[in-house]
C-alpha cells in the first residue's frame, strides 16, 4: 500500500510539472534587427511598445514634425476655412528649403489643401501658413506644440517649428512620436490625406491654371504593385521626413487583420529605412494579440469591496471601464497572465470623470490598460415627507409614568403585535419604495417624451389613459 501511494504521489508531481511547463505564458518575442539608429512598433489600440531599438534616445525629427503641426491643425479648425499666406509664412524658412508649392504672399487656400500640401509634399511654407492660421504666429503655435505633446505624455521631445526643419533645441525620441503619431491618426482625416497619391491645386498667384502634387512615401506608392520591395498593402497613412542632420525619417500606420500598428524610425538610411518600417510592422502583426480591458477585468466594478485611490474610495458600482482600453500580448498568452496596478500618473489628455489608469504589465514590460472612470450619478427623484412621517415622537418619557410588572402571557403578546407591526411597517417601505421608483420611472418617461416634443398636458393625458386602462385591467381580473 505504502509503495502505490509512493507511485502516486510521484505521478502526481511530474503530472503538475508537466502542466505548469505546457501551460507557462509565451515568451516576449524578439523583435526584428532593423539597420536605423532608432526605430519602434507600438500598437496603435493599446498604445504598447512591442519591439524596437533606442526609443527613448532622443534625434531630430525632420518633417514627420508636420503629424504634430496636422493633429493640431484638425483640432483648432475645419477643412473649409480659408488660410492666407502671409510675407512670414512664404520666406520663413531655410534658404535651400524651396517652395515645393510655389506659394506667393497673399496665396489663399483652404485648410484642407494646405494639408495635402502638408503631408503629401511636406511643404514648409503650408506649415507655417497653419500655424499663423490657427494660433496668429508661429511663435505661439510651437508652444501650442510642446503642450500637445506633453499633454500627450511626452518626456524627451521639443519642437522649434511647425515644419521640422533644422532648430537649436528641436528633437524627439521614438516613443514620444509615436505617442504624437496614435493621436494624429485617430484622426480619420490625417490618415486620409497622408495616403493620397495625388492631389490637384486650385489657381494661385504663381500657378494661374493649378498644380497637381504626387505622393512621395514608397510605402504608400507601391500598395499595389506586389513586385517592389516596398510593397505592403496593410499601409493605410504615413509622413517622411528628411535633413542632412536627422537622416531619413518614417511614421507609418498601418491595419491589418483587425489590428492596428505604428512604426517610427529615426535617423535611417535611404530606401531601407521604408524596410526597416516595414519589418517592424510585420512583427507586431505576426506575433501579438489585443484583449479588451473592459470584457476582461472584473476587479474594479464588480463585488463590494471598495476600491481605494488616492485616498479616495469609491463603491465598484459607481466605477466602470473605459470600453477603448486595450492589452496588447504574445501570441498564445491570455488575459489572466497580465498584472495590474492602480495609478493616477496618465496624461492631461484623458476621459471624463477618470479616477485612475489600470496599468498592465507582462513580463515586466508596460502592455496597455484602461481607465477607470466614475459613473454619472443621476439624482433620484424623492417624494416629500408624509404628515405620519413628519409628526412628533409619542413624548413616552413624562414624568409620572408608572412601573408595572410583565407576565409571561403578556410578553408573548408583545412579540406577536411587534412582529404584526413589523411586518406592516416593512409592507409601508415596500410601498414606499414601489412609489418612487414608480415616480422615478414617470419622470424618466417624462423627460424622454419631452425630448421628443410631448407637451406636459398630453404626457398628462397620456399618464392618465394608461392608469384608466390599468384599473379596467384589475377589475377584468377580479371578475
């Protein structure tokens, strides 16, 4: 007997083994070796970083500037404003830098050509003509710059200029474009102008019979023609930039089975710095999955415990998830295999009523979260007090009362007539509370039909023929 529960117990440990090692969370995969300086992938979802190499190691940022000066742009006004270009505008720029739109002062475009200009043919005087049109100068827009991107949580980054050209203190790192870069492509239209092949002028002083522009980013020319090796159809958006000082650089977005990936390079090297981008996109496609925060975390907004932050509590019924939140794994890992933690150090950029940021972390690298947010409370809607409520204690405490003995036979009487009592006193707060959530649901229907144009007398009239047609309902029933 001893020697078969030797045995099975020795079973027993190599089966746990073996379970703990078929079931161990994926590795973090390695990420491809790409020739730039510096380059990163992150998940446009979740915000994760998921593979590159010096991202935090700040280098001139050339024209990818212009996502920035754009998001921008798309925040302080609308595509059918008019821009002028002033004298500044047109000659504040570098003496070899062109005029690659051949723009004269006193041009006037709307804002949504400028922005062609902007992201398809990167044109220097259209970034300062969009400064000057949505702050007045472009001294103020290049504050307007540095708070967006601190506010967006840059830490290593500052801008000189709207253009990306060669400035003192002008540089950013990786990772901070590519925080800059997942607000700029959520705007829909930053994606749909930076991917256009082509795009045609109205007349202007030095062009009386227009000017068409062609789309210089090899990524995005070649969506279509499967024998360049710059061919990658999940490429939907992007920016190049280039200086003698910041060598070439890339911001691509790209969509692909669902997912959503941006990829940044810095100081690269021609032509294969669009396949250093391009390899950084296939890695984070091929080898990483997205969880909703959302649909998987319970921990916050279920259960009775409360939920301490920052020195506040707050009850889970009063918190809920934002349902953006994204995680960001290795293939084959789950939900479950992530860690998290509470922290209030998220940036200025964040939703309404947030109280805290749910970090994830998987194998000690940052994955994504979700921020928890405070419900709206919506205030109920109360009955006022009932006379019986509102009316003096029984004053039982005079003087002159007499002491009396009890017998037996009257303490039973007691129970029964204070549990008769009981009963008709939880059987009054049950009305009660029938009563105003029954109020509660009038004024809610109330102010639907409001809403919808209903006057106050025919939401009267139309209360008054549901209760008639509810009272011919009971006597039916009593029949």
């Amino acid at each position: 007997m001893k020697r078969f529960l030797k045995k099975l117990l020795c079973w027993t440990l190599i089966s746990n083994c073996f379970l703990m090692t078929a079931y161990a969370a994926p590795a973090w995969p390695a990420g491809p070796d790409i020739q730039a300086e510096a380059g990163v992938v992150i998940d446009m979802d979740s915000g994760a970083i998921l593979g590159g190499k010096a991202y935090d190691t700040p280098y001139p940022p050339a024209s990818i500037t212009k996502l920035l000066t754009a998001l921008l742009v798309m925040e302080h006004s609308k595509l059918d404003d008019v821009v002028t270009f002033s004298s500044s505008a047109v000659n504040n720029v570098e003496s070899d830098s062109g005029n690659k739109l051949n723009v004269a002062e006193g041009d006037k475009l709307s804002v949504e050509d400028c922005l062609y200009s902007l992201l398809v043919h990167s044109c220097n005087q259209a970034a300062n003509a969009l400064a000057e049109h949505v702050a007045g100068s472009q001294e103020a827009f290049v504050k307007m710059m540095n708070d967006k991107a601190a506010a967006l949580g840059c830490k290593d980054s500052h801008f000189d200029n709207p253009s990306g050209l060669n400035g003192d203190t002008q540089y950013v790192t990786a990772r901070d474009m590519a925080a800059i870069s997942r607000a700029a492509f959520a705007e829909p239209d930053i994606i749909r102008i930076s991917a256009a092949l082509t795009h045609t002028f109205p007349p202007t002083i030095n062009n009386p019979d227009g000017l068409t522009i062609y789309a210089e980013n090899k990524l995005i020319l070649n969506t279509n023609d499967s024998s360049s090796q710059y061919y990658y159809p999940p490429v939907k958006g992007g920016k190049t930039g280039y200086l003698l000082k910041a060598g070439n650089t890339l911001v691509t977005y790209a969509e692909k089975d669902g997912k959503r990936m941006i990829s940044v390079i810095l100081k690269g090297s021609p032509g294969q710095y669009y396949l250093d981008s391009k390899a950084l996109l296939e890695y984070g496609f091929a080898h990483f999955t997205n969880f909703n925060v959302a649909e998987n975390e319970t921990a916050y907004t279920e259960g009775e415990t409360a939920v301490e932050v920052a020195g506040k509590s707050y009850l889970p019924t009063d918190l809920k998830i934002d349902p953006s939140g994204a995680v960001t794994l290795p293939e084959g890992a789950v939900f479950a295999d992530t860690e998290h933690t509470l922290t209030t150090d998220f940036p200025d950029e964040h939703p309404e009523r947030s109280v805290a940021f749910i970090q994830y972390t998987y194998d000690g690298r940052k994955v994504g979260g979700a921020y928890l947010t405070q419900k709206e409370v919506q205030e109920p809607v109360t009955e006022p007090a009932t006379q019986e409520e509102t009316k003096p204690e029984a004053d039982d405490k005079k003087e002159g009362v007499k002491k009396f003995s009890i017998n037996p036979f009257l303490i039973i009487a007691l129970v029964v007539i204070a549990a008769a009592a009981g009963g008709g006193a939880y059987l009054s707060y049950s009305r009660k509370k029938e009563e105003q959530q029954r109020a509660l649901r009038r004024e809610q229907r109330r102010r639907r039909l409001r809403e919808e144009g209903v006057t106050e007398e025919e939401f009267d009239r139309l209360l008054k023929e549901r209760l008639g047609d509810r009272s011919k309902g009971n006597n039916r029933k009593k029949r």
